[in-house]
C-alpha cells in the first residue's frame, strides 16, 4: 500500500521558498491521489473482466443468463486507458518510470543536474502538448455529441478522464523542473508501494 504522507515539515520540498513550496506539495498531493484513482481503475477493470468471465460461464448452464455483459470490452478499454494514465504522476515523482542514465552517470555532478533540468523541461513541454491535445479533442466531442456505437456513452467523459490523468504528469513534470532548478529531491521514495511477503 502506497504511504500516503501528509504535506509537513517531512516534505522533500521544505527548503523551497514559501509559495513554491506549497505549489510542490500540492502536486505531490495530487500525485498520490493520481496513484489511488489508478489502482481503483485496475481493481474496477479487474473485476469487470471476472463478472465477464462468470456470465459466460454461467451463460452455459443457465439459459436465461445473458452470454456476455455488452459493455464488458467496451468499458475495460476505458479502465485500460485511465490505469495508464492515472498513475504515471505518482510513478515519476518515486522514479519508476524507464530511464536511460548512461549519459547520467558518465558526465560531472554539475551536468546532472542540468541534464536533469533539461530532461524534465522537454517532458513537461510534451506532456503540456499532449494534454492541451487530448483537451481540444474531448471538448469536441462533447460539442459534436459523440456517443459510442455499442453503448452509446457520451465519448468526451472517458476522454475527460484520460485528459485528467495526463494534466496530473503534467504537472508533475513542472515540479521535477522546479525542483531540478532549485536542488531538491527528484524522487520520494517514501510514496512507494511495500513489498508483498
């Protein structure tokens, strides 16, 4: 279970001026909430998937049981695509995310710093993009009324969700540049999962 931790006089950030500061713990707020909606949309899909498997199982031997949930593959898509993209904040503030540090490792401490900087910079550019993208293209489908042809769900809800989880990276990104810039902690690993034994 992730260890949720209060903004305190424990923040990695609390050497950061004042009003950064609290800009810093609020992402970091955000982005273990980031990881809770995560895990809630695995656990969701997870259990659709089993109500799926169980109707069709049941479907063989009860006649009057329907043979599938019709939403089932429709809404696990939906539940696939907000676990990636919730999660991923929380997954770049303790590290987890897949980095190439070659580069990091072979070159002086003052350029570490700078490449940290620039690399968060350029990931807090596209993500930026990428949101603002994934914005525009919910808002058009709200203003067309775009439904889904198996459910008829209003298309700008999930996309509004995925959009969410994505402004979350965002904006954890900008508080990997903020706190590059000013030399805090990178990473907390106090918000990791423990280990099952």
């Amino acid at each position: 279970m992730a260890d949720v931790l209060p903004a305190s006089s424990h923040s990695l950030n609390a050497t950061a001026p004042e009003p950064l500061r609290i800009l810093l713990d609020g992402i970091d707020r955000l982005g273990r909430l980031d990881g809770w909606i995560g895990g809630g949309c695995l656990l969701m899909l997870t259990l659709l998937m089993l109500c799926e498997v169980a109707t069709r199982f049941l479907s063989n031997f009860l006649p009057f049981f329907p043979p599938t949930i019709s939403i089932a593959w429709e809404y696990s898509s939906y539940l696939m695509a907000a676990s990636f993209t919730f999660g991923a904040a929380m997954t770049l503030r303790v590290g987890g995310h897949i980095r190439v540090v070659l580069l990091l490792k072979n070159v002086p401490a003052p350029f570490q710093r700078a490449i940290e900087i620039l690399s968060a910079a350029a990931g807090f550019a596209f993500m930026a993009f990428l949101t603002s993208s994934m914005a525009k293209f919910a808002f058009g489908a709200y203003v067309r009324g775009q439904v889904s042809t198996s459910s008829d769900t209003p298309l700008w809800f999930p996309q509004a969700v995925v959009t969410f989880g994505m402004l979350l990276l965002t904006l954890q990104f900008l508080a990997r540049v903020i706190q590059a810039v000013l030399g805090l902690p990178l990473e907390d690993h106090r918000m990791k999962a423990s280990p099952v034994e």
